[in-house]
C-alpha cells in the first residue's frame, strides 16, 4: 500500500489535482510525503478535484487547511464534495472554545477551595459519626435489628483473610529488627535486653502500627470502593428507597467488624513479630525460646499488652470510618472513584500515625519500668 | 457514496459457534452483511445477538467457526493485523462508554490521537466537525460525560465512534434508555449519518420503532443459529414462534402499524 501521494501538480498549467482515495485510511500510509507536497503548493494553484473517489472528513479537512482556510481561486469539485467542504469550513470557523488558563487568581481560588473542602469533609465526618451514634441508639432500643451477619462477613473478610499477610509482614519486621538490634547489642555485651526492646517495642508501638498500615491499604480501600461503586450503579440508593438505612446495612458492619479485628489482629501480627525476632535471636545470640519466654513477662508489664490492644481498636475504627467517608463521597465517575480510594488510604494511614503519636503521649507513664 | 469495487462481503460469519461453560449460545450461525447495508440483529434476551456483536468487534472469540471482516479473518493474523482491522469500524456501546475522566472534546479526540494521524489543530477542526454533525454545539466540547444527558451521551459516543471514518459501525441498543422524542430524533440522525458517509450498520436492538426506521435488512437470531435473515417485509411473513411473538405481539402490531403509517 504504498502507492503514491494522490496528488499531481501540473507546473505549466498551475493545476493541482487530487485523484483516488481521499480517506484516513488510504492516506495514513503517505501522510507524511502528502503533508510535505501539500505545503510546497503554491497559493494560488488552481485545483481540481474531479479523479477523487472517495472523500471523507478527514480528506476534506487535509485539503480545507492547505488552501489556507479558504476556497482556491479555481477549483473543480462535485456538489457533494461541496457540501463537504461546506461543513468542514463550518466546523473550522466555530472553534472549540478553550478551557481557560490557570492563572495567580485561580491558584488562590484552589488554595480557598482546598481549605473550605477540608471543613466540608470535616462536616461530613461528624455528620457520619453522630449518623452512626444515632443507629447505635436505635439498635440498642430495637437489638433484633443488628445487623449480626454483615458484621460476621465483614469480620472474615478483613480479620480472617487478612491473617496470612499480616503473618508474614509481622515475621519478616521481627526477624529483621532482631537481628539489627542484636548486632548492636553484642558489641555491647547487652544480648539480654534483645527480648526488651522486641517486647516493648513490637507490642506497644509496631504491631498496631504495622497492622493499621497494613489494614488502611487491604480493608480501607476496598471499603471505600465497594460504596463508591455502590454509588456508581445506584445500589445504595436502591437501599435507601427500600427504607433501609445506608449507615446500618453498610457503614456499621465495616466499622463494627474492623473494631472488633484489628486487636485480634494486633496480637495475631505481635505474636508472629516476637517469634520472628525470638527465632532471629537464637540463630544471632544464642537466645534459647524458653529463655525469652520466661524473660518476657517479666521485663515487659502486661500494662504494654493492654495499650497495644487498645490502639489496635481505635485505629480499626478510625480506618473504617475513614474509609466509609470517602467511600460515601464517590461521584459516580471513574475518576472519582480513583481520587477518593487514594485518599481514604492516604488519610487513614496519616490519621492513624497521628493517633499514635496522642497515644504515646497519654500513655508515657504507664507500662514503662 | 460510491460501494468500493472489491465486493468483499463487510462481514462474513460461517458457523460460528459460541459456548459459556457448558452453555451452548451459538451453534453454527451464518451472516453475511453487504457494504452499505443496515442490519439489525434482533432476538430474545439470552439469545446470544450482544455476544454476537462482541464477536464481531474482537472483545470474545468464537469458540469454532470462521468471522472475516472486509474479507480478512477476524480470528488468525498478528495482533497488529487484527488491531488494523478494528480501527475500521465504530462501536456505540450501550451506555455510551465515554472516558468519565476525559471531556467531550478530548473522548472525540482521543481516537484521533492514538492513531497518531493528525496535528492538534485539524484534531480540534475534526471534532467541532464531528460535533456538529452529531448536531451539539462546538461548547459542548468542555463537558465533562457525568454533565451530560442520556440523549446526549449516545451523541456523544456516536461521534467519537465516527472519529477515525470507520466503514463500519455498530450499534448496541442504540435507543434504549433514551425518551421516544430523542430515540426518533437520534435514530433520524443515524440514518442521515449513515447515507451522507456510506456506512454499513449492524445493530443490536429489541426496539420495533428504531428497527422498522433503520434496517434495510432483520436477522433474527434464536435457537442457536438465524432463524431468518431478509428484509422486514420478508420477515414478517415467516412462520415461527419467536417472530410471530415479536413482532405480531400487541406492542410490535402497534409499533408497525405506527411506523408504517408515518412513512
């Protein structure tokens, strides 16, 4: 298929003819040479397109922007070339409008837009909360509405099906930790403090940190893409018209089921954490199990268990709640949807770390020998 | 326009056979569809015409049988072989299928871009062109799809299938979920488009109303294969459960009555 330019030029005569084809497809292959012979035309070149077979808008548009936007002096076309050409002339003199260009005006404008959107979606998670307070109260005065088997799925889905990955992540961090921290502490002669730093530091500060994380990226963003896509195909709002709550039947199982997982899997990751370590620390030190476990009550208070398990709760509650937030905040667009999973992660992931930080401070006196 | 001389058939089906599971959708259907010609698949749901169509565009494969589009097979051939193929028909999917994060501008465009074919400023010439013929205002082309009304969004969609000049275009249910008003309107727009650029039509649809305006031909499909394939005329006098049912039911008498009457 490559034929030629279906274009002539007679130099004596000034007669530009265009023959065959005037297609997308058939020119695609000799666009290039076309758009080069096109350019070297003369401006006042007569035309005839007479030998054309087929035309077709993207033909008529070539030849509409070599003639500079105008009809040559000369030219021999059909009526229904004519009438091509008319509309392609049409569509070029009514252009697209422009989308306007970002200026200073408009950078303050998003800067005011962002805050404002932040005090929207403060609204709206107090909205949620105290939506969510109100169900509770409503379930508490009628218990036979609670629903028990959402929270049951829910709980499988985010607390069972997540225990191997959180197992390896916990092993790994605590195999890894163990054996930095042993290094150190050889050189001091301090192996005994190995099941110190692993006790405090896995059970108190990374095990729910490291779950959280974890979490907000497996169940946190699903959460949110399961009611956004609810909300692209108006399945929440089918809820809604059938008179059930959209808080009951879906927000309050994913908090109450992640509520009630994160400290199990809190201790579930602790727990593989320390074997981890352990198992790094008699490969290292010579640490035997029986001596580590036998040490750990003992320079670790069981206060430490206590918190751990208490930030595990709240930080599956905020990451839920977070979740469903944006979850509820879908647009029905891809895009949106796209917007709103990133940034339920990235806020539960930020808010949990910010949690954290309170915890540490409210709790400095207690665990700590 | 003019048919082109090679007279390959636009497509061509021989005993394509289509299974899910154990589930046997076709089981050796035939269609031949002429340049120039709009066909309309119509049959009853499950009968298999949208997986038909999907055959058709390249998105399944039949499980036996032979599919040529333009005179070359749809099922052997490289990718990129395959690929050419597809660039020369349009597709209006039933919703629309509009790129939710691109504006009406940029999907019309989008075709044009990827073939790599023309420079921005006849890119922007060919989509207030595709625009108007699709009769919205060259303003529309900063919407976003989630602005747009149903009527509008099939519009829109029907532009951007008829980006790259296709000879080919197919419809799924192009009226469904539109008014009577717009499903008249859009389906009057069809027509014109489809004799002002030549096209070949194949649709989909369980419309009377839009079938009666549009197919120059009915392929009925039902108990695996085609019942029937002839004009509606024709179709109308052939005996046999399902098209009796179809179309000499209460809504399909009315709608005939109806559209007959009008021309």
């Amino acid at each position: 298929m490559s034929a030629p330019a279906p274009l002539h030029f007679d130099r004596q005569q000034g007669v530009a003819s265009a023959t065959g084809d005037w297609t997308l497809r058939a020119l695609q292959p000799v666009l290039r040479e076309l758009r080069a012979r096109l350019g070297a035309l003369p401006a006042d070149a007569h035309w005839t397109l007479a030998g054309v077979e087929r035309l077709d808008s993207f033909g008529a548009t070539l030849l509409w922007r070599a003639w500079g936007q105008r009809w040559p002096e000369r030219v021999e076309v059909s009526d229904e070339q004519r009438a091509l050409f008319g509309e392609v002339a049409a569509a070029a003199s009514s252009p697209l409008p422009v989308a306007p260009r970002f200026t200073v005006l408009d950078a303050v404008a998003a800067l005011g837009t962002a805050l404002l959107s932040f005090g929207a979606h403060l609204a709206d998670f107090l909205r949620l909360l105290g939506q969510l307070l109100l169900d509770l109260g409503r379930l508490l005065r009628h218990p036979h509405e609670w629903p028990l088997l959402e929270i049951s799925a829910n709980l499988h889905k985010v607390g069972v099906r997540a225990m191997p990955v959180t197992a390896l992540v916990g092993f790994l961090i605590g195999v890894v930790l163990s054996y930095l921290s042993a290094l150190q502490l050889r050189a001091f002669g301090a192996d005994i403090f190995i099941v110190n730093i692993l006790g405090l530091g896995i059970i108190r500060e990374l095990g729910p940190v490291l779950v959280s994380v974890l979490v907000a990226g497996r169940s946190g963003s699903a959460m949110t893409a399961q009611l956004g896509v609810m909300r692209v195909t108006e399945e929440s709002d089918a809820l809604a018209a059938m008179g059930i709550s959209r808080t009951i039947r879906l927000v309050l199982p994913k908090v109450a089921a992640l509520t009630l997982a994160m400290p199990l899997l809190v201790l579930w990751t602790s727990g593989m954490a320390l074997f981890g370590g352990m198992v790094s620390a008699w490969l290292q030190l010579d640490l035997s199990f029986g001596f580590f476990l036998d040490t750990l009550p003992a320079v670790v208070p069981i206060a430490n268990l206590y918190i751990g398990l208490a930030k595990g709760a709240v930080f599956g509650l905020l990451i839920a709640l977070v979740a469903c937030h944006f979850g509820l905040r879908v647009a029905p667009n891809t895009e949106s949807l796209s917007a709103n999973t990133t940034a339920s992660v990235v806020s539960a992931i930020t808010l949990v770390i910010l949690v954290d930080a309170v915890f540490a401070i409210a709790t400095r006196s207690i665990g700590v020998p | 326009m003019n048919p082109p001389a090679n007279c390959h058939p636009v497509i061509e089906m021989r005993g394509v056979v289509t299974r899910f599971g154990d589930n046997l959708v076709h089981d050796g259907v035939d269609l031949r569809v002429d340049a120039g010609e709009v066909v309309a698949l119509v049959g009853g749901s499950g009968s298999g015409k949208t997986t038909l169509l999907r055959h058709v565009i390249g998105l399944t494969r039949p499980a036996a049988g032979e599919l040529r589009l333009f005179g070359e097979s749809l099922l052997d051939g490289r990718a990129e072989h395959i690929r050419a193929l597809q660039r020369r028909f349009g597709v209006l999917f039933q919703q629309g299928a509009l790129f939710s994060a691109f504006t009406v501008g940029e999907n019309i465009a989008f075709p044009l871009r990827e073939a790599r074919v023309a420079t921005d400023a006849e890119i922007r010439d060919l989509v207030a062109l595709k625009l108007a013929m699709v009769e919205l205002e060259p303003a529309h082309a900063l919407l976003k799809p989630a602005e747009l009304s149903g009527g509008m969004v099939k519009r829109v969609a029907l532009a951007r299938a008829l980006a790259l000049e296709p000879e080919l275009l197919l419809l799924d249910e192009p009226t469904a979920g539109l008014d009577p008003d717009r499903s008249t309107a859009f389906v009057a727009l069809i027509r014109d488009l489809q004799r002002r650029l030549g096209l070949t039509v194949v649709l989909v649809t369980h419309d009377i109303d839009t079938l009666a305006a549009l197919a120059t031909k009915v392929a009925v499909l039902g108990e695996r294969r085609i019942l029937s394939y002839a004009s509606l005329e024709d179709t109308l006098k052939v005996d046999h459960p399902f098209i009796h049912r179809f179309f000499h039911g209460e809504h399909g008498r009315r709608a005939l009555a109806r559209v007959q009457g009008g021309n």
